[in-house]
C-alpha cells in the first residue's frame, strides 16, 4: 500500500538522514538496483538514492551518476517517449520501454539544493524513482494491452510466489 500513497517532504530536522541514506544504498546494492525510493522499504518519504554508474557503458550519462535526492521536483519534463527497458525492484520480472529528459531540483544528504537538467537512461531513472514518490509505478506508463501481457507476473508478485534475488514483501504480508 505505501508504494501507492503519495511520500511526505522529508523535513529538515530529519534524525539521522544520514544514516538512512546510508542504508537505502545498502539496500540497493543487494538487490542489484540503480536506484531505490523510501516508499520501497516502507517509509512514506521524499526520498530516494541512485546510483547509475553500472549502466554507463552502455549509456555514458549513467557514468559517475550517483546521487541521494531529498524532496525532488522536476522543474520539467519532456514528453517524448525513448526506446529503452525499464524494471523495477519492486516488480520483479516486469520489464517494458520508456524513457526522456527532466530537469529536476533537489536536496542532497547534506541538505544542499540542486538544480540540474537530465537525460536518456539517467533521467528515466530520476523519473522512475520521483514517481515511487507520488504513489505511482512503471506500469501505470505503459499501454493497458502490454499490462494485460504482464498480468501473471503482477500477479505472482502479489500473491508472494515471484521470484527475485533479494529479500521481498508480498502485498498485505
């Protein structure tokens, strides 16, 4: 249920904020993420971490992109569709297309504000992990034909028996 209600602003005196994104990173790395929203370990927060330096062979924007993002607001975002798969540690086995451009302001682990524009891959990932934040998932942005398509993974996601390589809650569990 979390991943569908909209995250509260992280508030300034925050304990140990630190410490927090500490273990989101953590957390990500053991389940071989790039990037990880609160609303996915349980805590309704604007708040998430990437780290996208994995993919940057691939897509050279990813090399170096590592960021803690606190209370993010894309300032824009394109609409123009790109050609690239996209999964999400919470949909485990889902995978479709997506991708654009966003500029995006935010605070950092230390509380200092960023402004910056991002594109291909890395923004998509920015985007996926901002939308966590809204009570939204990959899937609500994909055709209904191409979620119909997916429907027996989603649904072995919610009756537990989805496999992953990491540690996973099924809904109401």
């Amino acid at each position: 249920p979390v991943l569908r209600k909209e995250a509260e602003e992280v508030p300034m005196d925050y304990p140990d904020l630190k410490q927090l994104v500490a273990n989101m990173f953590e957390t990500m790395y053991n389940a071989d993420g790039v990037g990880l929203a609160a609303p996915q370990v349980g805590l309704s927060l604007r708040l998430l971490v990437i780290d996208a330096d994995v993919m940057g062979d691939d897509f050279p924007e990813c090399k170096g992109f590592k960021r803690a993002m606190i209370n993010p607001v894309f300032l824009e975002k394109s609409e123009e569709e790109v050609s690239m798969e996209e999964g999400c540690l919470s949909l485990p086995g889902v995978h479709e297309k997506v991708g654009n451009k966003i500029r995006v302001k935010y605070l950092d682990e230390d509380l200092k504000e960023h402004e910056e524009t991002v594109e291909g891959f890395a923004a998509r990932v920015v985007q996926h992990e901002c939308e966590h934040l809204e009570g939204h998932v990959f899937i609500d942005n994909i055709s209904g034909i191409r979620r119909q398509l997916n429907k027996s993974k989603l649904n072995s996601i919610i009756k537990g028996t989805a496999r992953c390589s990491y540690k996973a809650k099924a809904v109401g569990k």
